[in-house]
C-alpha cells in the first residue's frame, strides 16, 4: 500500500516541475486512482483526454476492464476481487487441475491449458458450479488469449446454462455480442441481466451504447443517467457521447 502512496506522491510531484510530463504520468494516476479514488481518477482521465485523446481512449478499455471485474489492490499490484468458486466446497482436484492448467495459460500455451480444462469437464464429480467455471474459463482463454470470439460463444452459453445465477458469465457473453457487433444478441443478454440486476452497471453502460448506436438518444440517455448514479468511472468513459446524445436528443 505505502508503495502506491509513494507513487503517488512522486507522480503528482513530477506534474508540479513540468507539465509537459503529463500525458505520461496520467495513465499511471489514472489506474492507481481507479481503486482509491473516482473523483480524481475522472479528473485526470479528462485531462488526458484534452492533451491525447489517442492515449484517453486506450486508457479507457483498460479502465473499462478493471471496473468490470473489479480488480483490488494488494501488496504485490492488482488482484480480482470476484470469487466465482468457494475453496471450502471445492475438491482438491479441482484446484490442482486448475493451477496446472493456469501454470500453461502464464507461460503462453493456451491450447495446451484448453486441452486440459476441455477434458477436466467431462469428469463426472464436478458439480455444476465447477464445471460452469471451467467452461466459462475455456471460453475466456478462446475470447482473449487466442483471440477467437466465435469459439468462446458455446463454452461461456454452457456456463451460463449450469450457473445462471453467475452474471459475470453473461456479462462475458455480452462483451462478446458485442465485439461481433451482433447488437440483437447483446440487447437480448442484457434484458435478461437488467432483469435479474436492474442496476448492473456494465448492462447499462452497454445498453446505453447499443441505443446510441440506433440512434434512439432517450434511450440511451436513460441508461447512462442510471450508469451515472452507479460508476462514475464509467459514466466518464462515455460522457461524450452522453453529451451528445442529449443535443441531439434537443433537435
């Protein structure tokens, strides 16, 4: 913890001598302020938006992100902080087939780690949670490690089946729709979350976006001003288009 209070210390120091050092040290108050403090992780996010806005947006999908799976901090840098198995109830198997499979994911051998995860489904003692995970977990890897989206949809919907009550699986498969610009599909998976959690924050903030994308400005500034009150975070990352939805909403 001191660390990050050092850093940022010297970050905000090194803004104070040059200015000029700013849309470097940004990216780095940003994130740190991600976990400690909205107000001024917004601040700096539209100041670096102002100097570089190519910057503000890369930044933003990584903020994006850390809210989604809301990372914490610890000693040793940033850590989820979602539990989706509890170590009490799962067998030991299942933890040592996981961390040997998660051992070939850090070194890069993703197919190796789907091959194991793929037959470590089938066994008949995993219980539905488990199995649910180790689903969702081949679907990530196709998602974001081999960069397969398509591949990913069967394995998170099988998640979804055995774990309906887990809304980060549906919130993984909206990602999807989404990056595939399936629109109908993203709609339908975010009705179905908004129903089971009407304050869901990136259900709103990805239903606000798919309303502004049809032109349906009410609807989308309905969802963001619900977004608004939940994550300011995430309400910056999108306030230009709110803004915008809402002088063309006027016309």
């Amino acid at each position: 913890m001191k660390d990050y209070d050092n850093a940022i210390h010297e970050f905000e120091l090194a803004l104070k001598l040059d200015t000029k050092t700013a849309a470097d040290v940004f990216p780095s108050l940003i994130f740190i302020y991600v976990f400690r403090d909205d107000v001024k992780a917004v601040a700096y996010l539209k100041q670096l938006k102002a100097i570089d806005p190519q910057a503000g947006r890369s930044l933003a999908n990584q903020v994006f992100h850390a809210r989604i799976w809301g990372l914490k901090e610890e000693d040793g840098g940033f850590e989820s902080q979602h539990t989706f198995i509890d170590q009490r109830e799962a067998s030991s198997k299942f933890f040592e087939t996981m961390e040997k499979a998660d051992a070939l994911v850090k070194s890069g051998k993703y197919e190796q780690a789907i091959s194991i995860y793929s037959e470590f489904s089938k066994r008949e003692t995993l219980t539905p949670n488990e199995k649910a995970y180790v689903f969702y977990t081949i679907g990530t890897l196709y998602s974001t490690k081999l960069n397969q989206p398509l591949e990913a949809l069967p394995f998170l919907r099988q998640a979804i089946d055995l774990d309906p009550e887990e809304l980060y699986y549906r919130m993984s498969l909206l990602e999807i729709y989404s990056q595939l610009q399936l629109g109908s599909k993203a709609l339908e998976e975010i009705n179905k979350l908004l129903k089971i959690d009407p304050h869901n924050k990136i259900g709103l903030f990805f239903e606000g976006g798919l309303y502004f994308e049809k032109r349906n400005w009410p609807k989308a500034i309905e969802s963001w001003l619900k977004l608004r009150n939940i994550d300011h975070i995430l309400f910056a990352l999108i306030e230009e288009e709110y803004n915008k939805a809402k002088d063309l909403s006027q016309k």
